[in-house]
C-alpha cells in the first residue's frame, strides 16, 4: 500500500461512515422511511475491496449493501435521495436500501434475500469472460459480497460448485461479522472458518481482519490478481464487526454491546487513521480533513436528495417491464 | 399467411428451430440446462460450441440466478430448465431477483431471459411432474408467461421470449410436443399480449390456452352439429393477457366459457372470469362457467386423472349450460 492508496482509503471510509451514521439519524427522524440495515463498522471491506475494482468490473451485494454502492463509486446525493425514496435517486425511488443499483460503477444488484445474488455474479462473470474470449486484453471480473449467513443457504453450495466447475472470474467477499440476523454463526454451523469450507472445489481462500483495512486491501489484491490472470475463482473471508444492530430499530439483545473502548481499538476507521499516520501515509491534519470532508459531503447530499422531487405514480406501471 | 412458405413441423421442433435462429442471429443468446449439450454430436453444442451450449448441474437456483446474471451483464440466456415443476426449487430467482431488478432499478437494468419448462403432462406421472402451475407465476410482476398451443406460434413465442428485454417463463406442453402443424420458414415472430381466435364462432366464447385449446376446438365441432357456433381464443401469453379480445368476443356472444387445465383457484381461468364480471358484466347473457381442474393434485391411476382435469366432454357440458333456453 502507498500514501495515495491510503489516503484514498481513508475517504472511501470515511464517506461510507458518515453516511452511515446520517441515515441512522434520518431513519429515526422518518426521512428514510424504509428498512435500513446499516454497514458501520464494515467500512474497510467495502472501501479495500472496492477500492481496486474498476468501473467495468461488476458488483453486486445483499441487504447490507450501502458501503459497497459508495466504494464502487456511486455519487452520495443520489444514494441519499434513494434511501428517501425520491426519483433523483439512484433507482428513482423505486428500490431503497437493499435494491441500489449504480450501472456507470458496476454495482449492478443487491438483493434483501439472503445470498439471492451470489449465483448473479457467476452470471456476469461468465459474460465477462466469454468477452475476454472475444476481445484481447479484456480482464474484468465479478465481486459478490454476502454474509456469513448466506453461506448455509443452498444458493452458495450450488454457486461455489459451478464457479469452479467453470473457473470463473468471481470473486466471493463473505463479510463474516459472527450473527446471521438475530443468531450468532455457532447456533447456525459448527464450521468456524468459511473459508476452510471451499477447499474441495479448489478455490483459493482467506480469510483477514476485515478491521484492518489495509489487511483486507493486501490479501484482495493477492486473490484479485489470481482471478484476472484467469486462475479461477477465489473466497474472501473478513471478519468484521457489525456496531449497529441487524437493521435500523433492532433492539439488539441477542448479543453484549461491544465496550467503547474496545470498539476505539478494532474501529476499521480509527485504525487506518492510526496505520496511515505511524507509516507517514499522511498526518493527523490530513486525517482531519479527510474526515470533515467526508461529513460536509454528506450534509450536502441530504441537501440535494431533500429537494429531489417524488417519484410519479405513472411510474409504477411504466416499469413493470422493460422495454 | 398468405406469402409465407411453411412446413410440417412438431412442436418441440419448431421451439428447437426458434431458439437456434436466435442463437444464429445473435451471439449474445445462450443455452444453459441439465440436459443441454448431451453429446458432442448435439446440434446446438455442432452449431454454437460448448462455451453457448452449457449443461448445468441440478441446482436450479444457482443455474437460473446465473442466468439472470449474465443478462444484466448483456447475454441473453434461455434455460431449458425440463420440468415446471423444477422451477419451484429456485422460486427466489424465478419471481423474486431477476422479474423485479428492472422495476426496482428504477428502470436502469434489464434482465432478457428465458426460462423454458414443461408442464401438463398425463401419462401416470403423478403428483409432482404433471401440474399446470402457471397460476402462481402469471401474476408475478416483471415476469412475462408464455403457453403455446401450436407448433407455430410455438416457435413464434420463443422467438419473441428471447428477443424481450424481461424475463419470460416459455412452458411447453408435454402432450403437445410431438404434434405436428404447419410452421412459417425463417424469422416468425408472435407478439406477447396478443390473443389469437382459433376458431370464430357467434353463439359462446371458449377461453382455453396450451392443450385444452386442441379439446375446446373438438368440442366446438361436436357443438357445430347441434347448430351452437362456438368461438374459441386462446390468450397465447397470461402475462402479459389480452383481456380485450376475450372482452370484445364475449361482447359479441354474451356467453363465456373459460377452459384451463390448472387448477381452479390457480388457474387463468378464474383471472379471465374476474375481468369478465368486472368489464364485461353487462354482455353477459348467462353466467361465466370455468372448466378447470379439480383443486387437487394430479393421481397416478387412470381414471383419477380423468377425473380431476378438464376434457372435451366437459367443455362440450359446459357450453350446454350457458346455451340452453332461459339461460339468457
């Protein structure tokens, strides 16, 4: 990593926590209205792995799907207006939270099923490379993020056999953060490590400290190069740290809270910021202004998406189909 | 069809000959499925290779969600996915993903697939490989449900199915697959939402779509020597459905008779018979009757199966009903 990446970094996460703890308050104002399941505290996956993907390269994600939308690239104003439900959103008001959808950065679906798309990115991926096929030096590749939950629906067996069966270029990100829902992983599987679960198909595999941001960039780098040079697919197992309940609202009780002080020491951000200045990426006053950047941006998406206009019920059957 | 050159083809053929034009014309169309590609001697693997013609594992859900994957990402895939009855296996991506990301884009992707399964069949196989389970998809938003009953619009459906820019469920008849009929050579296209009369008549219409349209035009001939002149229309696509050639034919005679192999309350029928009473009451000269299968599974032995679904007789009884004198 170089001072360029990390400070790249850095913003990518803070945008995706300012942004998180403002949706936080206007859902509990009522201004997003709709079911909200915030990232906090997962920033550094999204930002390290999105952070080195291209435009052309395809995303797609599950419920929990905010950071990965911002990582990609996506404008905060209109993934602000999308989560208030109005037509200058990036659906136009007509997906919310768990349907953000930015085809200019490659985010090309989430899903509130749990692993609904996890079999999509094998899709794309097969249609990438049947283009690499026919279009020297094309390399792109697909990126599915999915939690540890997904990994006991059938969808991931079925997903993981066939992109290896085919050597697809996919590579699967399982944000592990230790409770599907309500249940922590133990009442769900006694298999610890989701990534020791694909060895059989031969699929590389890791897992990281998905609070170390700069962890999670080095080892996706590693899997990325793999599978753009063709090597097949590979896993990507980070272990984070949910802060907020399952979805805005959650009273959260199946689980301690975590102590603040303990937080201050794993807060993917806080640590990067530690990381970056103790290497000399950058200092304390660039931390600084990084971080009120990130927020003012914020506040002026919430400005923008406030005057977005509602979406017009001719919309609602206009839509059903596409062309 | 006047200027149009045909042929006799089956109606699994003339499916077979739309989806290798298609592949021909477009190499963004693909075939995946669990029998696809059985040999290297496949005529789709010979014309198109192994990396079009791709036979999947028994895992529906992954198989179809991939699908819808490779849409959005610009292919056009069909999924021959054999049995309707399969489809439930992955129903999150049958009527859940892919039939909702251009709605809940705001319009900003497409999902072109088509998902072709079998259905309706009668030979003694039972509770699980014999339903008529379109009802549960036809009200699905996004998801387009095709049901041809002749070999030519058979191959006019497909056509059309992989060239739309949504989701399309195409279920083939499992007892219409080897019946033969004339086919238009080349390029044949039959428009979605577009209700075909197969038979024009002044006396009753008869709704009925995929195989009971065949026993609704027997009975019509049986009901013609008694001088009653029956209409019969079959939808070809209940999603989207032409309500308003049903609505203009019952204008005409007054009397419905509405023909479905499913089950009753899953049937196209009872959406038909819904529309009907709410748009068309006024026509009405006699109550709408539905001739539809009994709401039960199919049974193995014989005589249950012919107890439980629709035939010719009971077609036949049915226009009987609403002709009779008083019943106006």
């Amino acid at each position: 990593m170089n001072a360029e990446q990390a400070r790249s970094l850095l913003r990518t996460m803070w945008r995706i926590r300012a942004f998180e703890e403002r949706v936080g308050r206007l859902k509990r104002s009522d201004e997003v209205h709709g079911l909200i399941h915030l990232s906090t505290g997962g920033e550094g996956v999204a930002a390290a792995v999105c952070g080195q993907l291209r435009d052309g390269d395809v995303v797609y994600s599950g419920h929990r799907a905010h950071g990965h939308v911002i990582a990609k690239g996506a404008p905060l104003p209109e993934t602000m207006a999308e989560l208030m439900g109005r037509a200058g959103g990036l659906c136009r008001g007509m997906g919310g939270s768990m349907h953000l959808v930015d085809v200019a950065h490659g985010m090309l679906g989430a899903t509130g099923v749990v692993g609904g798309t996890v079999p999509a990115a094998l899709g794309s991926a097969l249609a990438a490379r049947m283009r690499r096929e026919s279009t020297e030096g094309e390399d792109t590749v697909s990126v599915v993020f999915f939690g540890d939950g997904a990994v006991q629906a059938g969808t991931f067996a079925e997903s993981v056999n066939i992109a290896a069966l085919w050597r697809l270029p996919v590579v699967l990100v399982c944000e592990n953060n230790g409770f599907a829902e309500f249940t922590p992983r133990s009442a769900h599987t006694p298999v610890e490590r989701v990534s020791d679960l694909v060895a059989p198909w031969g699929i590389t595999a890791a897992t990281v400290d998905g609070n170390d941001a700069v962890a999670v960039w080095e080892e996706f780098a590693r899997l990325l190069a793999g599978v753009r040079a063709g090597d097949g697919p590979a896993l990507l197992e980070a272990l984070t740290h949910r802060l907020r309940g399952h979805y805005e609202g959650d009273p959260d009780r199946y689980r301690d809270a975590i102590a603040t002080e303990e937080w201050q020491q794993r807060d993917p951000v806080l640590r990067l910021e530690r990381t970056g200045i103790a290497h000399g990426w950058f200092d304390t006053d660039e931390a600084k202004a990084v971080r009120e950047a990130a927020h003012a941006e914020v506040e002026d998406a919430v400005t923008w998406a406030r005057e977005s206009p509602w979406p017009t019920p001719e919309l609602a059957a206009s839509l059903v189909y596409g062309s | 069809m006047t200027g149009v050159t045909t042929r006799e083809l089956t109606y699994a053929a003339a499916t077979n000959e739309a989806v290798h034009l298609e592949m021909a014309r477009d190499e963004d169309v693909v075939l995946f499925g669990q029998s696809v590609a059985g040999s290297p001697d496949d005529p789709f693997v010979r014309a198109f290779g192994p990396d079009r013609v791709r036979v999947t594992p028994i895992s529906e859900t992954a198989e179809i969600g991939m699908a819808a994957g490779a849409a959005l990402a610009g292919k056009r895939p069909v999924v021959d996915c054999t049995m309707a009855e399969f489809l439930l296996v992955a129903m999150d991506q049958v009527v859940n993903e892919a039939n909702r990301f251009h709605y809940m884009s705001g319009g900003r992707v497409t999902a072109p697939l088509v998902l072709k399964a079998g259905y309706g069949f009668t030979a003694g196989w039972a509770g699980q490989h014999t339903g008529s389970i379109y009802g549960m998809f036809m009200g699905v938003p996004g998801l387009k449900v095709a049901l041809p009953s002749t070999p030519a619009d058979a191959k006019g459906l497909m056509a059309s199915a992989i060239r739309d820019d949504n989701p399309v469920l195409f279920l083939h008849h499992y007892l219409l697959l080897l019946e033969q009929g004339p086919v238009p050579d080349g390029e044949h296209l039959v428009p979605f939402g577009t209700a075909d009369v197969k038979r024009s008549g002044s006396d009753v219409t008869v709704v009925a779509t995929g195989w009971t349209v065949h026993r609704a035009l027997a009975a019509a001939e049986r009901l013609a020597a008694d001088g009653i002149d029956v209409e019969v229309i079959d939808p070809r696509t209940i999603a989207p459905l032409d309500t308003a050639t049903i609505l203009t034919s019952v204008g005409k005679t007054g009397r419905l008779v509405l023909v479905d192999q499913a089950t009753r309350h899953s049937s196209v029928a009872t959406v038909i018979a819904g529309e009907v009473a709410e748009h068309g009451f006024s026509a009405l000269r006699a109550p709408i009757v539905q001739v539809t299968a009994l709401d039960a599974s199919i049974a193995y032995a014989k005589p249950m199966e012919d107890y439980v679904l629709p035939d010719e007789d009971k077609i036949v009884a049915a226009v009987r009903r609403v002709t009779v004198r008083g019943a106006a």
